[in-house]
C-alpha cells in the first residue's frame, strides 16, 4: 500500500483531490483537525506500545482474569496463607505447625497396589510393611535377614526395574553397574555393583542401604516406593556375573520364586 | 617430455600418500593416548588441573625417571612403600591411592603422557561461537540501518520529483498552486496514520492474546540453579529429581534430599564458567554453599544440623522457595503422568532444550490452540490386535480396529480417541 501511494500517478491524483477538497470546505479549521488525528495517533500508538513492549522476562505477566487463573482451592505448590499456617515451631500453638513432612508413623495410602495383600511373600512378611528396621548398625546388619518379597519378574517388570534403574542409579553406577556413569567421577567412591563384594551382598542389605542411604549415597526412599526399590536390587542381580563361591543361593534367588518366611 | 610428467607424477603421488599415511599415523597415536586416558585415568586426573589426583601435565620434570611411571601405574601401593618421592606424593593427596592399572602396557603409558604433555584447554570453540553470535547480530542492526537510509532516500526523491514537477508545470503555464510542505501533506500524514494503525493493531492484538501467557518468562531463582549443566553436562535424567512426572499431575521440585543425593560429595562447581544473563560470572561454588545452607547441611563434619527445636528438620534448615514458570490457569486440568507415562510424550517437546537452558524460561506458550494443535497430530500407541503390542487399552476401540483394518484409516490420534472434547481439559 505504502509503494502503491509513492507512485508517481497516484500521488498526483490524491493531490488533485485534496486541492478540491480545500476550494469546497476552506472555512473549517481543517489544520487543527489533522493535528488532533495525528496526536491521537501517535498516542495510540505509544499506548500499544506501553502495553506491550514493556514485557519483563523476569515477570510473568498480566491476566484477564484473575478467579479463573488462580484456584481458590488448595494447589500443590500453592502459597500457605501465612496467618493460618507457619513453619516456624516457635510459632506453635497460634498457628498450624506445617513443615511438608509426613506425620511419623504414616503410610502412604495405595500401598497395598504397589504390593497386593494376596501375594503371600509378602504379606507373610511383617519386617517390610512398614519396613521396621532402623537407620543404624543394628539396623543393617538384620536388613541380611529381610528377603526380597518379589518373585523372579516378569518380562515387563524387568523392562521397568532396568529404567527405575538407569534413572536412578545409573548416574553414578553406571548402566552396567561398573561405577561408570556420568557422574561417578565427580563423586569419587561410588560402588562397583558388578565387584564380589556387592554379588555376595544380600537383598535385604541392599534394600536397606537404597532405604536409608549408605556412606555418600543418599537415601532413595523418596524416589522410589518399596516395590521399585526391591524390582531394583533384582534388576542389580542380573548385571553382576555369577557368583564364584557359594553361588547357589543368589542364583535361585533371582530365578525361583523365593519364600518370604526368614 | 610426457614421460617425464607421467615420472614425476607418479613419484608425487606416493610421495603425497606415505606423508598422508604418516600424519594420519601420528594422529592416531595422539587420538589413542586421548582415548586411553579418558578410559582410564579422567575418573581421577585431569591433564592440567589438580582433581581427585594431581594434574598430570610436566610429570617428566617432577618424577625420578620415566620407568617410575611405569612401575607406578602399574602397582601404586607397591612403590609408595619404597620410594620417598611417591611417599610425599601419597602424604599429599591420602587417603586416596591411585587404582592400580597392572594391564596398561609401556607404550599405552607413553601415549598417555604424550597426550597429557601436549593437550590444550579448548578454549578456540568458545570464541570462534562468540564471534559467530556477533557476526548475526550485527546483520540485524545493519538491515535496519539499510531500511532506514533507503527510506530517506525515496522520500528525498520523491520530494526532488514533486519540485520537478512544479517546476516544468510552471514553465508550461499550469497553475499548480504553491507545494505543501511534508509534514501538511496529507498523502505522507495518512500513510503514516495508517502505518501507526497497522503497527498498533498489529501490537495491541498480539499484547491481548498473549495476556495471561508467559511465553519466555525466565524467574529469577533462588539458587543459580542451571539445568545445563545437571541434565546437560552431567546427563542426569529429568525424570531423577522430577520422578512425580511419571507418577502424578505434577511434575513435582524435588525435595532437597534428592539434591544432597550428590551434593554431599561434590562442594564445589569445576566445569566451565556458568555466565548469567547479563554478563556476570556465576560462582557456581557459592550456589552450593546457598543450598548447604537451605538443607541444613555442615559442609565441615558432612553432616546434618542436628534436631534440637524437635521440628523434624534439621536446625536452620528451610524450604527452598523456587519460582514456579509453567502455570496453567484453574480451569484447565492437566496431567503431566498422562502425557509422560501413557503418551510417552518427551519432556522437551513442551519444555524445550531443557539441557541446554542455563535459567529454564517457559518455552511453549502453554495455549488452548498449542495444546489442540499437538493432540490433532499426536498419535496414540494404540493396540495392534495381531501383534499384541500398544497399549492395551485401546482394544476397546472395536470400531477403529475395524477400520485399520480396512485400511480405512493408518493411524489413531488423540484427537479420534476425545482428545479435543472439552470436557477432557474443562470440568
């Protein structure tokens, strides 16, 4: 459009026209009027301009509207109102004591899913539901006791423990177990699954060292429910090579259908 | 005199082929030392800058002899016991002593050290990128720069024409009436009218649709905490801190236990410079420290704070209060384990370059016309009735089975199985 009014021809014939218009309307106050159109444009413009230009990245903006943005009921991640809820045990007593955790003593409802009341392994076994042994010594030497309720896996099952496992585990342990993942060397000390020390380790141990953590590692507990952690010690029996000694009962403990009663 | 060419040709080939063949050799003796080095020692050593294991670059200056390396590589424990200089050695870096390498053979060692002795810190990349980066933003400025003089140059000529025009009118006797300046002439005024309308229109539009979105929006965190290098450089999975993703609505920020997970061992930050956004250096030793001080963590005895005000946290510690980008207005549902666990969908399709975002902005415009737009397209994995593979709900689907089997249609998309109903996202 804007060419089309450069052109030669077309610019004439507008003059021409606007010279008509001057002879038919002089009297009215013709240079006020485009002033005021001019000035609102430019107004206007600046006004879109404002509105939009000013955007700040470290900002997230304006709404229409606010009821239908923002849930008036209680949103994961939304802001506690701070005059009913406090963090701050001092604070305790005026105000609701919260601080995310759990209430001690909770289970986590839809635990029965993860682990079915009628698989008797591990129903049997009252040392896992809730897992009774403590975060000490003690603790971890009777983890040797606890067996790993799951019988051997199935094809999907263990196609899922490999993926909990290259989530979870493999960043430091690597995806063959060898403590050569990405991360390892940044850690320093991180354990070769695949090493006698850790094919001899029982199930129970390594479920209570995910459990709770052991030396540098951190514990999993809030990564992965009670199931994924025992899918993922069975899942560590597959990488680690055949035991050379005493190697019967690792290996029917990854095969067979092992019983829960200790 | 052919002859003679033929000669020197044929001489000039082998002579071009044994040089080839004699620097591609040498490369590959450099490239073997790179690649057994990485293999073997980068867990601990870094060829310029002391690690786990101090740096390896001059070591013929500082070692007795070169069949000390050897002896050393191949039995560390054996040497320290016997020789004084790798006595100061253990003294310095215990309690750590070097993993013994009995199967590294005499000259995979050489390499090894030739590899070390010649590397170099690659810095060139980084400044050739930058002047790249430089180079397509100048182009912009001098386009504009370009529009800009074109422009005054039409509306020179075009105010030369209409002079012209005036004059040889004059000349012929026409009365034209005396030129208006440009600023009264009513042809430039409108045009720059409309081009203002248009620009504004244009801008206001696009400001009211894009209310309520935050395309771009880049918070300000707490912690510098980069994605780059977490899920880039050190290819931790998203789903590792972000495990509600596959599990629930949503894609939950992680406790900071699960940062501590790592952070217990690595206290500082040795990769490359993290650079904010304007300009300055980020001390990435010093983010670490911010998040020692939010989990409650001593750093010193690398433990926890201990419990005394009986809150169930350790003493000091308190929640990090991250600034949530992806937010959805109330009247939209969306479930991030649908879409990642089911739909397989991967993160970055939504998220964008996750691994690459130093500070993560909202990539998507997280739109109503966004979302469709995927669902149309997307397909489900749907149930092959023959193969046995898919997902095995849809083998409830008996009237799209009929017609892939009739070749009536290829594929099933999210939008054929209700994925664009509207009760699906409102309710």
């Amino acid at each position: 459009m804007i060419i089309l009014s450069f052109s030669g021809m077309k610019f004439d014939s507008l003059r021409r026209f606007d010279k008509r218009n001057i002879i038919r309307r002089k009297p009215i106050n013709k240079k006020d009027t485009m002033k005021k159109m001019v000035k609102s444009a430019v107004v206007f413009a600046l006004a879109c301009f404002a509105l939009t230009s000013c955007s700040d990245k470290r900002k997230p903006g304006s709404i229409y509207v606010p009821d239908m943005a923002y849930s008036r009921g209680y949103e994961t991640y939304a802001e506690r109102n701070s005059k009913q809820f406090t963090s701050n045990i001092s604070e305790l007593g005026g105000k609701i004591f919260y601080n995310n955790l759990p209430v001690a003593g909770t289970i986590k409802r839809g635990c029965n899913i993860d682990m079915p009341y009628w698989d008797t392994a591990y129903h049997n076994n009252e040392t896992i539901f809730p897992y009774v042994l403590t975060n000490d010594s003690t603790g971890y030497n009777l983890s040797d006791t606890v067996k790993n309720p799951l019988s051997a896996l199935s094809d999907a099952d263990l196609k899922e423990s490999q993926r909990l496992f290259n989530i979870n585990c493999a960043v430091c342990h690597g995806e063959k177990g060898d403590a050569a993942g990405p991360v390892a060397g940044k850690i320093g000390g991180v354990a070769n699954l695949t090493q006698e020390a850790y094919v001899k380790m029982t199930d129970g141990k390594m479920f209570h060292s995910i459990t709770y953590g052991k030396n540098m590692m951190g514990s999993y507990a809030s990564q992965l429910n009670a199931k994924q952690r025992w899918m993922v010690v069975k899942y560590i029996r597959t990488l680690q090579p055949a035991p050379a000694s005493d190697s019967a009962k690792a290996q029917t403990d990854i095969k067979t259908k092992t019983a829960g009663n200790p | 005199m052919s002859c003679y060419k033929k000669i020197i040709n044929r001489n000039f080939f082998f002579l071009i082929i044994s040089l080839s063949l004699f620097l591609v050799n040498n490369n590959l003796f450099a490239q073997d030392g790179e690649a057994l080095f990485k293999a073997n020692c980068a867990n601990c050593h870094k060829p310029d800058e002391d690690y786990t294991g101090p740096a390896l670059k001059g070591w013929s200056a500082r070692v007795p002899d070169k069949e000390w390396i050897y002896k050393w590589v191949a039995n560390p424990a054996q040497v320290i016991a016997s020789d004084a200089y790798a006595k100061s050695l253990f003294d310095k870096w215990k309690p750590t002593v070097m993993t013994a390498f009995p199967n590294l053979k005499k000259e995979e060692i050489d390499a090894i050290m030739k590899y070390v002795d010649n590397y170099k810190p690659a810095e060139k990349k980084d400044a050739a990128a930058g002047a790249a980066k430089d180079d397509s933003a100048d182009n912009s400025l001098l386009y504009g720069i370009l529009f800009l003089i074109l422009a005054v140059v039409a509306f020179i000529l075009l105010q030369v024409n209409s002079n012209l025009r005036k004059l040889t009118d004059d000349k012929e006797g026409v009365y034209r009436g005396e030129p208006v300046p440009f600023y009264r002439n009513k042809t430039y005024l409108m045009t720059g009218i409309l081009i203002l309308f248009a620009l504004g229109g244009y801008y206001t539009i696009n400001g009211a649709i894009n209310l309520g979105r935050s395309r771009g929006y880049q918070p300000e965190q707490p912690i510098y905490y980069s994605h780059k290098v977490h899920a880039g450089t050190n290819q931790i999975s998203c789903l590792y801190c972000h495990g509600g993703a596959q599990d629930s609505k949503h894609a939950n920020i992680p406790s900071v236990n699960v940062c501590m997970n790592c952070h217990m061992s690595i206290k500082e930050y040795k990769g490359d410079p993290i650079v904010r956004e304007d300009g300055k250096q980020v001390n990435g030793t010093e983010e670490i420290q911010k998040l020692y001080k939010y989990a409650g963590w001593n750093p010193e005895t690398r433990q926890y704070n201990p419990d005394n005000n009986k809150d169930g946290i350790p003493d000091g510690a308190s929640p990090i209060e991250w600034v949530k980008i992806h937010n959805l207005p109330d009247h939209v549902y969306f479930n991030h384990s649908q879409h990642v666990k089911v739909g397989k969908v991967q993160c970055q399709t939504c998220h964008g370059n996750i691994q690459e975002m130093p500070e993560v902005y909202q990539f998507s415009d997280l739109s109503m016309g966004w979302c469709i737009n995927c669902h149309r397209e997307s397909k489900v994995d749907f149930f092959n009735t023959s193969t046995g593979e898919g997902n095995k709900f849809y083998s409830i689907y008996e009237k799209f089975h009929k017609d892939l089997k009739d070749k009536k249609m290829d594929s099933v998309t999210v939008e054929k199985i209700g994925g664009t109903e509207c009760q699906k996202c409102h309710y």
